[in-house]
C-alpha cells in the first residue's frame, strides 16, 4: 500500500523526549503508516487501521508486556 505523508499528519508520543529514539504515527481511514522519528525521510511501514486498532488494544491491556511477572 503507497500512502503519502509529506504535508504532515505524523505525531509521536507526548512522553517523548527530544532527541530520544521514537516512532511517529500518520494515519487514514484504512491504514497507519510509522516511521523512526530520527530518520524521517527512510522507510516507512503501513499496517491496515484494524490491525493497528487491536495492536493498541493488546498494548493498553499489557497483554504484550514480557517483562510483567505472571501469576497462575
């Protein structure tokens, strides 16, 4: 999927701090496109808006969190 960005449109994290190593977001309706914020004119990776919808779901309820202790 060929999708253009560069009007604008890509936000990163309000904890990021400058000069830190992040990802910037830009979406549409059907897709999010992230890229490395220290190389902004490199590549860039679309994931459609479903996907990355269920992604954040997963990250916001620490299911994808290794490094939390499990307990059974």
């Amino acid at each position: 999927m060929s999708v253009c960005f560069a009007g604008g449109g890509w936000r990163k994290a309000a904890r990021s701090v400058n000069g830190g190593s992040c990802v910037e977001v830009a979406s549409t309706r059907t897709a999010v496109v992230v890229r490395d914020s220290v190389d902004p004119a490199g590549p860039a990776v679309s994931y459609p808006a479903r996907s990355w919808r269920a992604f954040l779901t997963q990250a916001k309820a620490g299911t994808l969190d290794t490094r939390r202790e499990h307990r059974h």
